[in-house]
C-alpha cells in the first residue's frame, strides 16, 4: 500500500471515530436531560416523573350529566296571518259612510264602511235578472212535465226543459256565490242600488285607517284599512341549519324585544319550515305566544333562546380543557402517572361544565386542573 493510501485511510477512521463520539455524547447529553425533566413526553403520550409535579395535576372521572342544548336565534315579532286583514275594495266606487276609527276594536262580520259602486249595481241586476229568468224556466219545465203526464208533450221537449231548467239555476249560484264573496248574506233581501257594506273579515283592532268620507276608490287601490287581533303574535326566528334537529314542534322558548331588554316572555313553536334559506343556512322556526298588555308591536327585534328536551351527555370541568392550533383535548389517565392526549368534541358549556359530544365515556379519569403543565 502506498504512503498516500494509507495517510487516507488514517484520516478517515480518525472522522468515524470523531461521528461515532458525537453520536455518544449527544445520546448520554438526552438521557441526562430527560433524567432532569418533571415529565416526558413521547408522542401524545406523557409520563409524568416528578413528586412536586404529581402534586399540582388533579384528576377526576368523566361524569354523565343531565343536558338541554341551548340555541340563541335572531327572531321578529309577526301579526298571525289568520288574525290579519287587509281591507280592499272589491269595486270601485265612492265611499259614503265610515263605521270604525283608528284603534276601534271590532267583530268578524262587523260594516267597516260603505260603497256605492256602479260595478255592485251591475252586479245586482245580474242577480234579479238571473233570479227572474231561473222562475220562468222553473214554471216552464213544471207545465211541460204535466202535460208530459197527460201525454201531449213529447219526452224530447220535457228534457230540453229540464236543461234549461238546470242551466238556470246553476248561473243563479254562480251569482250567488259571487255575492257571498261580497259578503252579502240574503241576496233575497236586496235592493236594487243600494250600497255596498263592507264587513271585517275577522275579530280584532282597526290598526291602520285610510277610510275617508267621499274618497273615490278603485278596485285595484291599495288596502285602506288593516284589522288585525294581536292578542297573540308569531315570534318568527332563523336557526343555524346545524341546531335544527334539537328542536320539535310544542318545545318551549322564552326571548327579549329590544324595546323591553331585560324582560323575558315565553312562547311554544308552532312551525318549522321544510326550506333552508341557501344563503344564510338557516330555517325558519315559528313560535306562538300570548299579547295580553299589547307590549309586543309587529315588526320588533327578538332574541330568543329555544332549549332541546334534556339527555344524558357526559361532562367534565371546562378547566380541564386544553386547545392547540388544530382541536381542543383533555390529558386522559392510560396507566399510574401516564397519561394520553385526547382530542375531544365540545358540546356546549354550562356553568363551568363543559358537554363533550366525542371522546370520552363515563368514568374515563382525565386531568381536570393544571393540564398546562403538561404542554
């Protein structure tokens, strides 16, 4: 071997040998800093090994707790439809006579005001004329079916009688029925040119009043007057499509107006709509609730809280959990001073307890206080 080679192979075992002494140093320099550490940690796995440590870490079991979701909406007060009237016109024509001013409780069924109206007048000639033509063609499909009897009326001539007979009354309950739309209850009784009477369509207070004396109104004109019974109102809230499923029909609720902040009034869904809203991803829930002092006025902000039937979930102190950058954990006891980091689901906290949705069972021991210590 040359001089060369072997001055080479010198330097080369020199290097190794150098590597190999970091190598061992290194190693032996981590042995004796874990030996000075209180815990370690291999992993999610943590082993704690000193006295003082043991001793800030307190530990208890998972618990099952009784559990109502609770679930915060942004909510509006609502007339119910079927207690809110829009008053119209159903003809054009001049108004001759108020019954009701502004705020005037009134009764289904109850004159609001009176109309004459050229269109109503036609209507009613319809009517007399329909009326008159239906007894002629009555009289005459009765002579026809006698003299069918006594045999010098053809079978032929008493059915095209009877056909008209039933043409005729069949136009009269149109006309009748189009009267019944205009609330005239006996037809009978009417007058030729007299006034239209407009009647409330449901029980309530006059709300809104445009009715004026000698004002010409059209059929197409907006509503000149509102009745509406707010004695009870609709509390129309959107809830987060991913809470729906806590809450059914009947459940209770109670909210807040923002007139009256502070004071609580409870209510109970009456309706949860089937169609999400796509651009807010929530749902409409309807709830019903009583009006009795009139404090709750159409269209004002409501915060309401609805609350799921209770179930059994299992709990833990709120102190006992811990968050990094990704989820939220617990230290949980796998073996005497060993314990494993847990990723958890986090229901909902209550009072210092915290809901946990996934992750634990009754009874798992978990470190309650002083997970810090362990990060």
């Amino acid at each position: 071997m040359s001089k060369a080679k072997e001055m080479m192979m010198k330097k080369v075992n020199v290097l190794c040998l150098c590597i190999v002494t970091i190598f061992i140093s290194a190693c032996r320099e981590k042995v004796v800093k874990n030996e000075e550490k209180s815990h370690i940690v291999i992993d999610d796995t943590v082993f704690v090994k000193d006295e003082i440590l043991k001793g800030k870490l307190k530990k208890a079991s998972a618990k099952s707790y009784s559990y109502s979701k609770e679930i915060t909406a942004a909510g509006t007060v609502q007339a119910i439809p079927t207690r809110f009237a829009y008053i119209t016109p159903p003809f054009s024509g001049r108004v001759i006579k108020s019954h009701v001013s502004l705020g005037q409780k009134v009764k289904e069924g109850m004159p609001l005001y009176e109309i004459n109206s050229p269109d109503f007048i036609n209507t009613q000639k319809e009517f007399f004329q329909s009326s008159s033509s239906k007894e002629l063609v009555k009289k005459e499909f009765l002579r026809k079916e006698e003299l069918a009897k006594a045999g010098v009326c053809s079978m032929k001539e008493l059915e095209e009688a009877k056909n008209s007979l039933l043409m005729a009354e069949k136009e009269y309950e149109n006309i009748i029925a189009a009267l019944n739309v205009y609330q005239i209850d006996n037809p009978e009784a009417m007058k030729l040119g007299q006034p239209l009477i407009i009647k409330s369509p449901v029980s309530g207070n006059i709300v809104e009043n445009n009715i004026v004396n000698g004002q010409y109104i059209k059929d197409d004109s907006d509503p000149i007057a509102i009745v509406a019974d707010l004695s009870r109102v609709w509390i129309s809230a959107q809830v987060k499509e991913k809470d729906i499923s806590y809450l059914k029909k009947g459940d209770i609720l109670n909210f807040e107006v923002s007139a009256r902040p502070g004071v609580l009034k409870e209510g109970e869904i009456f309706h949860i709509d089937d169609l999400v809203d796509e651009s807010t991803r929530s749902i409409r829930v309807i709830s019903v609730c009583d009006n009795d002092y009139s404090d709750l006025k159409i269209g004002m902000y409501a915060t309401v809280k609805f609350f799921s039937e209770e179930t059994e979930a299992v709990s833990v102190s709120e102190n006992a959990l811990m968050q990094n950058e990704k989820f939220t954990y617990v230290y949980k006891e796998i073996a005497s001073d060993t314990y494993l980091r847990t990723p958890v689901g986090v229901g909902n906290t209550q009072n210092g307890i915290a809901i946990i949705s996934s992750g634990l069972t009754k009874e798992d021991i978990i470190i309650s206080e002083g997970g810090y210590y362990l990060k």
